[in-house]
C-alpha cells in the first residue's frame, strides 16, 4: 500500500512539473507573438490611412504593426527588397515590375487593395474639348504610368495609340496626334506643381486632392474603374510572402473595415479591388 501511494505522489508531482513547464513555454510562446513587429513601408494617404486602422486588429493577433514612412515610391520598393520591411503599401504591379526588372529584385504582389481613380485636370478650361492646340500636357516620367496616361488620352480620342492596349507604350507610340500636344514627363510627386504650369496634368487622386481637387469633380478625362491592372497593393518579397506575418496584414487590409473605408471615406476617389 506505502508503495502504491508513493507511486501516485511521484505521478502526481511529474504532472504538476510538467504543467508548469507547459505553462512556462505557452507564455513564451505568448510573449514572443506579441512582440512581433509588421513593418510596413508607405509614404502617404490613404495608404497609412488604412494601416493606422488596422493596428489593433493586428494586435489582437499578437502582431505590432509599424509604419515605415518614405520619402519616395523608389525608397519604398529598395527598402523592402533590402529586407529593412517586411512589405510595402502604395504601388500597383506594373510599377513593381519596372522596379524587378531594373533592379533584379523579386518583388511580388500579395494582395490588390483598391483601384485609384485618375485623371487629368487643368486649371484653365473645364472641357477636354476646349484643350488648344500646341497644349503642353503634363505626364508621369516613370514608364508605367506615363503608359496609363497615355491610354487615358487615347481612350478620351485627345491621341491615337498605335497599340492601345499596351502597358508600356511611350509617347514614341503616338500615332497621332490631331492638336500638336506637346507631352512633359514630370515625377509623380511632383505633377501638383506642373497643374500650375501646364495646360493639362495627369495626376493619382492621392496627390490632386492636396490642390482641393477630385476626380469626380474636377477630372476633365477619368480613367475606367473596371480595369484593376493598376490597383494599388500590398507588396512583400518571394522569400515572405507566405509567412504568418505577411498573412496576418493581408487578412487585416482585405477586410469588410477597409471596403467599407473606401466606399464611404474614398468614394470618388477609389473603389475597393477585392
């Protein structure tokens, strides 16, 4: 009987041990999930817009998330191909392929988000049609959305495109050109200043909005929403875009709070991509 009750005493004392070392291990397990940072790269609204709503939904998953703000759409794609980000936030895919490609990079896109409305504006007339010969028209210089612009023109008969269905056309693929436009390949950022110097400017939604002008309003041409070639989206690397953290920011953006953020606060201005 001493021997019976001594067995269940050396029983009884390894599961207490045994439980306090589970214990132990799942807050460690705890402890450490909740101290993992998401950094995410963007530079402007609604991008952070959208990541600043998501951070307590991130916590709850036991994820930090940390905005990384940049200077500029390069910076972004170079800091998350270095591996100072885990993703970025702010581009579509053929912008990110440019990027690959120039860079041998292995950029992919991980999620579309929402489609921005673009457009082209200008401060002296208020018809497309009323846009007088010799015009200087303001273009982005980076190719590919120098070719969305382009397509714009075309598609509102300002141009005619040799191939119109093209993502990499140049102004060299013009075939013609009825008013003698004369085309200023101006950097994304800065075609708010060119909206005071040109005739005609093409500019993001994002960016014109500064200048208290919107697409709907303003937009002497508007691109068609249901092309999502260039919907802006969530970005990682090949080497992390099936990770847990990558999954978790993923599920957080692609969220009925995000969609019903665009089509109420962006609406417009964006309409959701997924």
């Amino acid at each position: 009987m001493k021997k019976f009750f001594s067995i269940c005493a050396c029983l009884l004392t390894l599961a207490l041990i045994l439980t306090a070392c589970s214990s132990k291990t799942n807050s460690n397990n705890t402890e450490k999930k909740e101290n993992v940072t998401i950094k995410v790269a963007s530079h402007t609204t609604p991008m952070t817009d959208m990541l600043e709503m998501i951070k307590d939904d991130l916590k709850n998953e036991g994820y930090n998330l940390e905005i990384v703000k940049v200077s500029d759409n390069v910076q972004a794609n170079v800091a998350l191909n270095n591996k100072e980000v885990d993703a970025n936030f702010f581009q579509h895919k053929p912008f990110m392929e440019q990027f690959n490609q120039k860079n041998n990079a292995n950029l992919v896109t991980v999620q579309p988000i929402y489609n921005a409305t673009v457009a082209f504006y200008s401060k002296n007339i208020k018809d497309i049609k009323d846009l007088k010969d010799g015009a200087d028209v303001a273009i982005p210089s980076d190719p590919t959305n120098m070719a969305r612009s382009l397509r714009l023109l075309h598609n509102g008969k300002v141009i005619t495109l040799n191939d119109p269905n093209s993502y990499t056309v140049t102004t060299k693929d013009i075939k013609e050109n009825p008013k003698n436009l004369k085309f200023t390949e101006v950097s994304l950022l800065n075609l708010n200043e060119a909206y005071n110097e040109k005739d005609l400017v093409f500019n993001y939604p994002t960016y014109i909005a500064k200048l208290n002008l919107t697409p709907g309003k303003d937009g002497l041409l508007v691109e068609d929403q249901k092309d999502s070639t260039f919907a802006v989206s969530l970005v990682a690397r090949e080497d992390n875009k099936d990770s847990d953290t990558i999954k978790a920011i993923k599920k957080a953006l692609a969220s009925e709070k995000i969609k019903n953020f665009i089509n109420e606060k962006l609406k417009g201005h964006a309409t959701p991509a997924f």
